[in-house]
C-alpha cells in the first residue's frame, strides 16, 4: 500500500493506493480510523476487474458513495502512476455513484459528475431549502451572507434531522455564488466541498433562472468552477499534493 496526503481547494485527504492489496470494510473502516487524524476523510485507490475504482470514507470511518473533491484528487494521484497511459487525456474510473470521466484543465481538475437525482424544496424545523442528491444527499438553504451563520451549530441541528450535507449559500452576483458547508461523516464544517458546490450551483441556476453555463463557487477553500452543458454537470478546481 501507499500513502499519500492531499487537498482539493481546501477539503483534505488521504489516499491509500491499495496496489492490489484486497481489503474489506472493516479494514478500510480500521485504517481511516489508524490514518486520517485532521483530514476529511480517504481516497482508497483499486483496481478492480471494472478497472481502476475510488471507493471513499468519510473521516468517521463510514463509505460514501462519492465525493466530487475526492475524485477530482483521485484523477490527479492516478495520472501520476502507471495505472494509466501517459497520453490518455481522458481518465475514467468507477465509484459507487457509477464511472466518472475527468480531464487535466488550467485551472486544475475537471470531472463529469453523478447525474442530479431527488431534487425537490423541503422544510426542516421552519428552515426552508432544497434537497438533491449529487451522488451524495445535499439540503441547500439560501442566506443572505454566510459569514454570520454558525454552520457547525445550524449544520448539526439540521444534519440530525436529514441524513445528508448541508450548505448555506449567498449569492453574491450574477453567476457568482459563496458556500459554507456542513459536512455528513465529517459532522463539521469543512474548507470545500465539491458536491456541496455542485449541488448549490444547480438549485441557484435552477431557482433564480441563471442564463450562463459557468458558476463561480466561492467557498474557504478557494474557487470551484461549476459549469452546465446539456444535462452535464461538470466541477473544476484545482488539487495539491500535501
Ligand atoms: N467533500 C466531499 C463529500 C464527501 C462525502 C460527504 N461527506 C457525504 O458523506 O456525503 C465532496 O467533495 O463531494
């Protein structure tokens, strides 16, 4: 196995390359318990006979189906090995939210997300906000600025009730949005999350009838670029080795 550390516009990983080593659940439950100490949760990189697989748990040592930030630094680990041929522009692997195709951009790591499912507007305890699934259940609730919520406390209250990740958005122009998210298996908030940043993207373009395929996603983090081509969805930012 190899051990690497990472960040993707703030969320921090592991990533465990499992180099053919078959390790069960629990194992993998043990070892994010051993290794990820301050970090969001571990990348485990396999090759499986669908080829090359990213299975994710979340830093409570729970699987998750997916994990945009994830995947985006999965595809900058695995372009660096010799799992993959050094010319192939297009990287495509597999996850339990189905495959998921990538690319090397200038502005870091693009990748084709899980299809939008199960969007529909829900109130929790008097809180009204959207719920969706980006492979992942998110609920996005609009604020008017982000910096005045306690996202750890709303974050939790909410999170008991659903079992999912929660965003506060502000809109801060057109095309322009800033996140806070809460984050599911994290149980706090974390510096980006790029299904969160997805997931806030789509309600505003869908609520407020944005025009633009592009969405800027402000989060503590950095800069997430959200864009819209067809029924695709695509997440893009940039990936540290550190
Ligand atoms: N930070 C991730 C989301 C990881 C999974 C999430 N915590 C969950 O349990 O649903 C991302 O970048 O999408």
């Amino acid at each position: 196995m190899k051990i690497e550390k990472y960040t993707a516009t703030g969320n921090s990983f592991i990533i465990c390359d499992t180099k053919n080593t078959k390790l069960t659940d629990d194992e993998k439950t043990d070892f994010v318990i051993k290794y990820v100490k301050d970090r969001d949760g571990v990348i485990f990189v396999e090759l499986t006979e669908k080829g090359l697989f990213m299975d994710y748990f979340n830093r409570d040592g729970k699987r998750a189906a997916f994990c945009g930030n994830g995947a985006r630094t999965f595809l900058a680990y695995v372009k660096k090995t010799d799992y993959i041929k050094k010319d192939l522009e297009e990287i495509c692997f597999e996850t339990h939210a189905g495959k998921i195709t990538g690319k090397i951009t200038p502005r870091g790591i693009q990748i084709k997300m899980p299809e939008i499912t199960e969007f529909k507007q829900e109130n929790v305890d008097g809180i009204s906000g959207f719920s969706l699934k980006v492979g992942v259940p998110h609920f996005v609730v609009f604020v008017n600025n982000v910096n005045e919520v306690d996202v750890n406390d709303l974050g939790k209250s909410i999170r008991k009730k659903l079992n999912s990740n929660v965003n506060f958005v502000q809109i801060l122009k057109s095309d322009q949005i800033r996140i806070r998210t809460f984050e599911r298996g994290v149980e706090k908030e974390t510096l980006a999350c790029g299904t969160g940043a997805t997931a806030s993207a789509y309600v505003t373009k869908h609520l407020y009838k944005w025009k633009s395929n592009e969405i800027e996603v402000l989060t503590k983090g950095g800069i997430l670029y959200v864009a819209f081509s067809g029924n695709s969805i695509f997440l893009e930012g940039g990936v540290e080795n550190v």
